[in-house]
C-alpha cells in the first residue's frame, strides 16, 4: 500500500508536467518507472490480498462474512462485486460471481464458506460499514489496475503525451491508494469487533477506566487539529515543490516540453 502511495503520486506529477508541457523528459522518465513499478507492485499487492482473505477466512470467520455481506453458510458462495447490505431482512442485493468465494479462499468451489448466521450475534461486526470499505478498497485497486494498464499501452505506442484525458485520470489517481488505505483499515478494525483481541477480549473490557468522556474528546479533537494543520502544510509545501519542478541543474526549473516533430 505504501510503494502504491508513491508511485501513484510519482505517476501524478509526472502527468501534471506532461500536460503542462514542462520538464519533458524529467516526466518521460519518471512516468516510465512509475508504470512499469506499478504494475509489479499492483500484482503483488493483488497476491498480498488473496494470503491476507485466506487467514481471515481461517481466523475470523465473522469478518469475512461480512466483507461480503454472507449471512448463509454455503458451498459454492459466490463472490460479490459491490452492492448493498440488507442487515435488517439478512440478505445482500450485489451483482456476485458465483463460486468464486470458496475458489479464493479454499481453492475448491465446493468448500463452504461460513456466513454470520451461523455465529452468535452478539459477535457480528457492522456488517455495512465492513461490506462497503472492503469493496471500495476493491474497486479503488481495479481503478489504479486500469490506469496503469492504459498507460502502459499508450507508453508503448508512444501516445501518451497527447492523450489528456488518460493524463488527466493519472493526476486524480493520486487518491486511489490514499483511499485503498484508508477504507482498508477500516475494513480490518471495524471487521474485527467485537473484539480488541479475537475470542479473547472484547472492545468494553479494553476502555480505560481511568478516564471519562471529555478527557477522551478533548485528546482526539486536538490530534484531528494537528494532523488537519500537518495535512495542510504538506499540501502547501507538495504544491510549491510541483511548481517549482525538478532541481537537477539550474535549467531544470525552466525546461518547457518541445515536441521533437
């Protein structure tokens, strides 16, 4: 997730020069490694996915259930694409690909996969919350997988300096691993409650009883405004740098693009 983060961020600038038509090759360059990294790290992070589903299969059951909205123990479950939880009638309105579930998980489609009604319901997690962040976690690595796929092809053909509204796309998919971050440790805390440590202990047993309500809401109101004030900064100095360009020589920062026909 994290070498995602940057060379997705890497892929950005370096989009934003080409549209620009500044530090031509500086952009030629790093939009060439940020593609071809990409693609690598995108297929190891897809492997990475499938070992992580795997264990939470075998140890947290309910969590799975949940990421995909699975209420009925069943072989063959189907693997769902995105939809919309029912939590109230326990049923998921999503287009799925049948058997695919239990081929992931078990490398067998005949393998049941254990759905939530068939665990206490006092040990469900928020089955909505869970079900929506994994699949956009899902659908934010399927956005960075075309992005990188398209760029490749127009790399190739060496068309990618004229097609904008593929440049245009690498600028926003800065935000796709920030997002696939986030909504994935969503997915990992949310999914795991009731529990701090599974089977173990549960979330109330965890609270501190030395403290109370506004010493709580006092520290997370201060640490939202600092890391709200860093996030800014950050923006304000990531925006300066962007402008100013590459510092490689002294004519670096006023290189224009030159189309060589």
């Amino acid at each position: 997730g994290c070498w995602l983060s940057g060379i997705f961020l890497v892929l950005s600038i370096s989009a934003f020069y080409y549209l620009k038509k500044q530090h031509h090759e500086f952009a030629k360059t790093s939009i060439r490694i940020a593609l071809i990294t990409s693609i690598v790290v995108l297929a190891l992070q897809l492997m990475s996915a499938h070992d992580s589903a795997c264990g939470v299969a075998l140890n947290q059951p309910a969590k799975l259930a949940a990421m995909e909205g699975l209420y009925e123990t069943t072989p063959r479950a189907a693997l769902s694409l995105g939809g919309w939880v029912d939590t109230k009638n326990k049923t998921l309105h999503a287009l799925s690909i049948p058997s695919l579930l239990s081929l992931l998980v078990y490398n067998d489609v005949n393998h049941p996969v254990q759905g939530l009604n068939d665990i206490p319901a006092d040990e469900h997690p928020p089955v909505q919350i869970v079900y929506q962040s994994y699949h956009i976690m899902i659908w934010m690595w399927g956005l960075m997988a075309l992005v990188a796929f398209f760029g490749v092809i127009y790399w190739a053909k060496d068309r990618l300096s004229h097609t904008r509204w593929l440049l245009k796309a690498m600028i926003v998919s800065v935000a796709f691993p920030f997002i696939a971050n986030q909504v994935g440790w969503i997915t990992a805390e949310v999914g795991r409650q009731p529990w701090l440590v599974w089977k173990l202990l549960r979330t109330p047993q965890g609270v501190s009883r030395s403290l109370v309500g506004p010493e709580v809401a006092w520290s997370i109101t201060m640490l939202f405004l600092i890391y709200v004030l860093l996030f800014a900064l950050f923006l304000y100095l990531l925006d300066r740098k962007i402008k100013h360009g590459p510092t490689m020589g002294p004519e670096a920062s006023t290189e224009v693009y030159r189309n060589p026909t």
